[in-house]
C-alpha cells in the first residue's frame, strides 16, 4: 500500500508539469480572437474602400515605423518574430526600426513600442519584380501575447479553394487622389481571392510565387502604406481560426477595376521561415493548426485530467 502511495505521488508531479505546460501552450494560439468579435459580424463591407477595424479582430496586426514615422505593416508569427515584405526595408537601418503593438490606433499616445534586433530579407528578392517580397524581423524581446497580440496561423495549403471569408488590414492611404492622408485607425477590407491564372491575364509578370486578390466592386484594395501587413482568411471547415495567406506587396494603382492587388504567397515560404528562425535561435514552428497543439491535443488533456483523478482519488 505505502509503495502505491509513493508511486501516486511520483506519478502525480509529473502530470501536474505536463498539463501546466498543456496549459500555458494553450493559452495564445494561433488565429484565434479570444474576444468572440468577428469579422463575419461586423457589417461587412483604410486602405480603400475599407472600415475601421478593432485591433481585437485582428491582434496580430502590427505597424513598423521608422524614425517614429509608420512604414509598413506586419503580423505577429510567435513573441519573438514579425512577417513583413522585403520591400518596405530598402536602404533602413534596422535599429531604427520599431514595432507597434496591441493598438488599432496610431495616435494612442501610450503606444507600446519594440525594438527590431535583426531584419532578415530574402535572399532572393528581386526589387524589380518583387518576387520573393517577404521579410523576418526578429525582435529584441519577446513580445507580451496578450487578447490585443496574439500570432496568426500559417499553413502549408496552397490551394486558394480551401479558404473563405478573406481580409485585409492597414494604416495605409485610405484615399488615393491624395497619398498624404493616412488614417490614425486600423482600416480593414474585405477581397476575394482570384485563380492564379486570371490574375496572370490581368496582371503582367505575375509570379507563382505571388497570389492576388480583389473585390468584385472597384475601390476596395490595399494601398500605399499597407504593404507588409497580412491577407487573413479562414478555412473552409474551420471558420474559428485566422491563418495568414499573403502579405500585401503590390498593385496596378489601388481599387481600379479588373487590376486585383497583389500578395506574397505565404505557403510557398514556410521552409524559408522554418530555416530562418531555427538558424537564429529561436525557432518557429508552423503546424499548429487546431486550437489544440499538436503534443497536447484537446483529447490529451481530458486524458492527462482523468488520469490525475484517479491518481488523486
Ligand atoms: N506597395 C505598396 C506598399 O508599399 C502596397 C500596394 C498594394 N497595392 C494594391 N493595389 N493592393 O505599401
């Protein structure tokens, strides 16, 4: 009897660490908005054409500034890492760099900011095409994951049918007759994403690296100053998580018809990312998909609990 009561106990530290790390994992994942607000709810519809959004719909949604000025946008992969487009970075200096955080308003003066440490672009990024337009800002410190910064998803899936419900979020011009007015609110749209090869027939020098999406009205689009920001979208037949599929690049001028904008194709660059983080020391990992870790899945944990009931008991 004494002998099980020793084994209980043995047993029993163990399991309370394991659903403490179950727990603590559990906490900020991925794409999910923990305050039940919804896109899908908000009436749906800046950038062009689009409506304020609360950072709480979007908490990944980050702005980069440079000398204290904004310059592009950025989504929050883990607490350590932010994705942006190559692009915004040509001739800055990365320790002017900050990132803004947790707001949807840019004139907040109590505005949480974090300083980049190393900005990694790609090594195959062609200005000229804006192929390979993608970016990794590792920063200083670990960001605070919190209901106003949680990390968007990503995933491996490239087939543009297995997304709905896609959205758009910036700080960039809102009118494009007059590129000096950039709103102090977070504008989101809208837009649908297109086949591949209709953009192609649309757009000239479309790589496959590059995905693009509209409206099927004119006048909603990203524009100048929303580069670098995240095209969210939910799968199919999971309507409850928020997955990054493009990062705004390009466009033909902003809102025209039939010229949709123009996004990095995100599945296309998750080895890249993989690669990156890993050889700097903080590794990113992409797989989780479901709201339970893949190590500790929701049925685990129930388990984990059962087992400690009976232990206990
Ligand atoms: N290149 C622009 C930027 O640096 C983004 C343009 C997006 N244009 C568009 N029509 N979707 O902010």
């Amino acid at each position: 009897m004494k002998r099980w009561k020793g084994r209980r106990t043995d047993l029993l530290l163990p399991l309370v660490l394991l659903l403490f790390g179950a727990h603590s994992s559990l906490a900020w994942v991925c794409g999910r908005q923990m305050s039940g607000r919804s896109q899908e709810h908000s009436n749906a519809s800046a950038i062009i054409g689009g409506k304020p959004a609360n950072i709480l719909e979007f908490p990944w949604h980050v702005g980069i500034m440079n000398h204290g000025s904004h310059l592009c946008g950025g989504s929050i992969l883990n607490e350590w890492w932010v994705l942006s487009a190559s692009h915004c970075f040509d001739q800055v200096e990365n320790s002017k760099l900050e990132i803004i955080h947790g707001t949807d308003d840019l004139s907040t003066k109590s505005i949480k900011h974090q300083k980049v440490d190393k900005l990694f672009l790609h090594p195959k990024f062609d200005d000229w095409l804006l192929d390979n337009d993608i970016a990794l800002l590792l920063l200083k410190s670990p960001l605070n994951l919190s209901i106003n910064r949680i990390p968007i998803c990503t995933s491996e899936d490239s087939d543009l049918k297995a997304w709905r419900n896609c959205w758009v979020t910036g700080w960039g011009v809102t009118n494009t007759s007059d590129e000096r007015v950039q709103p102090t609110s977070l504008q989101k749209v809208k837009v649908d994403l297109y086949r591949w090869d209709w953009c192609g027939y649309l757009l000239p020098l479309l790589t496959k690296n590059m995905l693009c999406a509209g409206a099927p009205d004119p006048g909603k689009d990203a524009c100048q100053g929303d580069s670098g920001g995240a095209l969210v979208c939910n799968k199919k037949r999971n309507t409850a998580t928020w997955y990054q599929v493009g990062i705004v690049s390009w466009g033909m001028g902003c809102g025209k018809k039939n010229l949709p904008g123009v996004y990095t194709k995100v599945s296309s660059y998750l080895r890249w990312i993989t690669k990156q983080t890993a050889k700097a020391g903080r590794p990113y990992v992409y797989e989780q998909n479901s709201a339970c870790p893949l190590v500790f899945s929701c049925r685990a944990i129930l388990f984990l609990y059962f087992v400690m009931f009976l232990l206990t008991w």
